[in-house]
C-alpha cells in the first residue's frame, strides 16, 4: 500500500482514527505490562524491608 502523502498516510484511507488508536492502546498496554510488575517489586521490597525491621525490634 503507497500513500500519496504524509496526511494520507495518517488518514489511512479514512481508518486512520481506528489504526492509530488500536496502536495507541497497544502500546499503552505493552507500557502497563512492564510498569506494573516493576511497581510491585518495588512495593514488595518495601513491605519486606518493614517487616523485618518490626521483627528484628522485637
């Protein structure tokens, strides 16, 4: 498929608001699948950390 332009190209042939919105959400879901486990980590780690300073306290 060749476009005759950089705007038609965006258009994709008038599905263009479709085809950028399924890559936007593609790629926010892909961001998710490696933020979210990087975030509980870092929570877990935390909730270790005070749990053995509580229990070392005792």
């Amino acid at each position: 498929m060749s476009f005759a332009s950089f705007g038609d190209f965006l258009a994709m042939g008038h599905h263009g608001l479709y085809v950028w919105s399924a890559y936007g959400i593609c790629l926010a879901v892909l961001g998710l699948n490696v933020a979210v486990p990087i975030v509980a980590r870092k929570r877990y780690l935390q909730q270790e950390a005070r749990r053995l300073r509580r229990e070392n306290g005792q």
